[in-house]
C-alpha cells in the first residue's frame, strides 16, 4: 500500500452553478462539470481514459453525459455506496491506473434533485413492514441513531446547532454556495421545524441542483499540467452488508466499526496522524455526522465531542476547522462529492474567505447507508 | 381486510410468518439462536456466532427504549392524522431491538431508557402489530 502514497493526484474540478436550476437537465449539469473540469485542468480529452460517475438524487446523468463531454473512455463506471462514493470512485480511479487501463480518470456527480421536487425517503404503495411502523426516511434512520448518542454522549441540540450555524457561516463566505447570503443564527437554527425529531430542517442536508467533475491522474503527468496537484496520501474503505436491513446494528453501530477501519487504513497509509491533519470535511447529511466523526476519526474521546464543539474548535479559526465550505449542509448537496470537491480546494488554497491559511493536510469522509449496506470512506490529501 | 386502513401493512413470508402469526394470538415472539441463545428482530442468521440455526421463540414483551424518533414530516399518507407520531426502538429484556410505536403515551413523555411492555393492535381481521405501552 505504501507505494501508492502519492503516486495520484487531483488537477481538475470543473463545477456548475449549485441551486435550483430548472432550465439545465442533469445530463446538461454533468456536460458542462465535465467540459470545466478538463479546461481547469489543461489536459486533452484524449488523455482522459476513465469516467466514473455517481447517480444523483433523483438520477441520472446518462450516457449522453458523457459523448457529450467527449474524453476517450477505455473504462465507464457507475458506482453507489451512497455518502461513501465520492471516496470510493477515488480508490477505482487509482486501481484502474495501477491496473494500465488509462493515465487520468474523470469522477463526476450531478443532480437536478430541487427541480425534480423529490421528497428523500417518501413512503411507496405496498406491503412495508417498516412501512407498518411508519418508519421511513433516512432523515429518521439518522434521528434514531443520533436520539441514542446524544443520550449516551450527552451531546444536545444545541450542540447541533453549533455544527448547523458554523457550516452556515462558512457557506456565506462563498459565493458560489447555496446558502450564500442566507444566515442562519442559533435563534433560528432552534425555531426551525422538526422533520424527524431530534432532527430539524436546519440539520437535514440541502436539497439542490448541481455537478461537479474531477480529474485526477499519475503525480508525474500532473507534474506538466496548469494546477497544483493534489495529491493522495491515503484512503480506507469498509463496508457491512449485515447492517444493510437497517436493523438495530445500524443503530448501534451507525458510525463505529467501518468508519474505524476505513480510519486505521487511511492513516496507516499516510503515516500521519490525525493531529497532522489541518483541514477536514467531515460527511454531513445530518449536523449529528459531524460530532460523530470528529470522535471516531480520533480527533476527541467518546463523550467530549459536545465540549469540542463548545470550544470553537471546528471554526475556520479553531484547532480543527471542518466542513470549510458548508459542504452539504449549506454549500451544495453533491453527497461526498461536496467533500472531496472542497478538500481539493482548500488543498490548492482556493477556499476563498475559508481558506485555511498554510493548510497542507485535509481529510475527507463519506458515509453511505443505502440498500446494500453501510459503507464508510475517508481519504487523506495534501498540497 | 378493512377498508379504512391506509397505512402499509406488514411483509409477511415464510420467515417470518410466526412472528405474525403470534401476534395475532397476542402472543411477541423474536427469533433465536439455536446456539447461543442471541435473539433478534427482525430475522436474521445470528450475528454473534455466524450461525443460521434460528428458531421463533416467546419473549417476556417487556424491555425498554433504546431510541426514538417523533415523525413531523409526512412521508406517507396513511399517516396523516398520526403527526406527529412516534417510531420507537424497543430492547426486550431477552435482547432483541424491535421497531415499533408506543402508545398510550405523550410524545413529550418518552424517554431513553424508558421501562415498556407490549401491547396488540388489531389492525385488520389478518394482521396484528405489536406495539409498546409504559410499563407502569
């Protein structure tokens, strides 16, 4: 594994407008990411031999998406892990040029959720035993789990409201944000409504338009490109079909032993540790995810990630400044995407007002719970 | 069937056609390790011994609330005249963690940890849903 610190980097993002597009198709949205990505990028379309691409909300984009964008594929893949996938295209994207399929590879992700009117996690017709209960939507699934940790670890809404209006102030840092302009104090985080209570509005993940596209390629091509490679320290996968009928253990163990191992392998190929990350964009669905994370990924103990949160610490000027863009809470919901897109960012110091300044580590999370099971990711870069 | 039920019924196969079956007699079942004794809801091959010997057995109906969520957004119409409503997360004393909804409570009143015993809801002339009450 060691040999592969490094040895990939990241030298495109190409991004569409994030919001309510209603005049753009999704597979517009992705055509447009893509043609951005490789222009950033300065790499020839004939130089691009892979396209992985995650569905969005709602789905698409199709394979016109990618004629249209026109680089030489030798691979196309779609890949679904949910939260996860962002990370997880990033790991098929090294394998397949440690495999001599292709040079560089194109990761994209579009949605036209806001325009299609979607409503995550509507109940269907037909017999549903969670149905029966009223269980549905992973609004819900995540409430449940963060009703129990916030009993155990003594983490309040409050607590959560710190995660929604920090993510929101840095999202009103940057202009090309959903939330830009619109501020969110604690008065109104608390007034917002419940959906699945604990959970309000105001903890729920954006639900948007939008495309991102990044290319990412061997460190020595990068080395005559026009951006400043990002390189890939180290990443970790895991994944537990046990949990994939969201019983009690996905519950329990919402984001405990895959994220570990996804963490241990992450860091152990980096050979770092998590006091040498500078920066990190933690999955955020739900506000919960946050306090969640900065535990499991060793940043605090079990139990004091209300304290941490109180300290300022996740502030762009804290000790662990996270979720520098307000990534899917505020900034766009392109589930991990959103994460990997502005870790890449901060990486080349293009975060704007949300820059962090000498930032040279940045560790990026997904977390996906979909129909084949509980998937965690996380991957390390650095400038 | 009733015709003024409009919420989702449950699934109701070979696995787990027990389980329903006891709750129609009133009586909660959960399913169980042949080996070790684990139970578990809903049926799955034992996680703590990776065994597949599995039976339905009684349980006590009495446990109490490992977590729960209150429900403001409608996610299905059947449940229109419920919000907000309560999904709760039930630990029997035998182990097992049910998804189900307490009744006979506030919202306001549930809590963590919360002492419950089942009780049956006979929603249709079929089917039966075991539901949960404060143990008082």
């Amino acid at each position: 594994m060691a040999t592969i610190k490094d040895k990939y980097a990241f030298v495109g993002i190409g991004l569409t407008k994030q919001g309510s597009l209603p005049d753009l198709t999704v597979d517009q949205l992705a055509v447009q990411a893509g043609l951005r990505a490789l222009e950033d990028a300065g790499i020839k379309k004939a130089d691009v031999g892979g396209y992985i691409f995650q569905q969005g909300i709602g789905g698409g984009p199709s394979a016109g998406a990618v004629r249209d964008i026109g680089i030489a594929c030798q691979f196309a893949l779609e890949l679904q892990s949910g939260g996860a996938t962002a990370v997880a295209a990033v790991c098929c994207a090294i394998g397949a040029m440690e495999a001599g399929i292709c040079e560089a590879v194109m990761l994209l992700h579009a949605t036209s959720a806001s325009s299609m009117g979607v409503l995550v996690g509507a109940g269907g017709e037909g017999a549903s035993t969670e149905g029966a209960y009223g269980w549905y939507s992973p609004a819900a699934m995540v409430a449940a789990m963060a009703r129990r940790y916030m009993a155990v670890y003594g983490i309040t809404e409050r607590h959560l409201g710190m995660v929604a209006t920090t993510l929101r102030e840095n999202a009103n840092k940057r202009p090309d944000a959903v939330m830009y302009g619109k501020k969110l104090t604690m008065e109104d985080y608390m007034k917002s409504r419940y959906i699945a209570e604990p959970l309000r509005a105001r903890d729920c993940c954006l639900v948007n338009d939008g495309a991102v596209a990044l290319i990412i390629t061997t460190a020595e091509r990068a080395k005559s490109l026009r951006r400043p490679p990002v390189y890939v320290m180290g990443y970790g996968l895991d994944h537990s079909q046990r949990e994939a009928s969201r019983t009690q253990q996905a519950i329990y163990q919402f984001d405990g032993p895959v994220t570990d191992k996804a963490k241990e392998s992450a860091f152990g190929m980096a050979g770092i540790q998590p006091k040498d990350i500078d920066v990190a964009e933690f999955y955020d669905a739900f506000t919960i995810s946050v306090p969640t994370q900065i535990s499991s990924y060793g940043f605090c103990k079990k139990g004091e990630e209300g304290g941490f949160l109180e300290e300022g610490n996740i502030r762009l000027d804290g000790k662990l400044p996270c979720n520098t863009s307000g990534t899917e809470q505020s900034w766009s919901y392109l589930q991990g995407f959103s994460h990997l897109t502005e870790g890449i960012r901060q990486m080349r110091g293009e975060g704007g007002e949300c820059q962090i300044r000498d930032a040279e580590t940045c560790l990026v999370s997904g977390f996906g719970a979909t129909g084949i099971g509980v998937s965690a990711s996380c991957a390390i870069l650095r400038r | 069937m009733s015709e003024t039920y409009f919420k989702q019924l449950p699934v109701i196969d070979s696995t787990t056609k027990p389980f329903w079956d006891g709750a129609r007699r009133h009586q909660l079942m959960a399913y169980k390790c042949l080996n070790c004794g684990t139970y578990y809801w809903p049926a799955i091959d034992c996680m703590a011994c990776d065994n597949s010997k599995m039976e339905w057995a009684k349980v006590s109906g009495k446990g109490y609330v490992y977590t729960f969520v209150v429900y403001h957004q409608l996610y299905h119409p059947g449940w229109k005249e419920d919000i907000p409503y309560n999904v709760s997360w039930i630990k029997l004393d035998e182990g097992a963690v049910l998804l189900s909804n307490l009744v006979e409570c506030k919202n306001q009143e549930i809590y963590v940890g919360m002492p419950v015993e089942v009780v049956f809801d006979d929603i249709t002339d079929e089917i039966t849903l075991p539901k949960f009450r404060p143990l008082t």
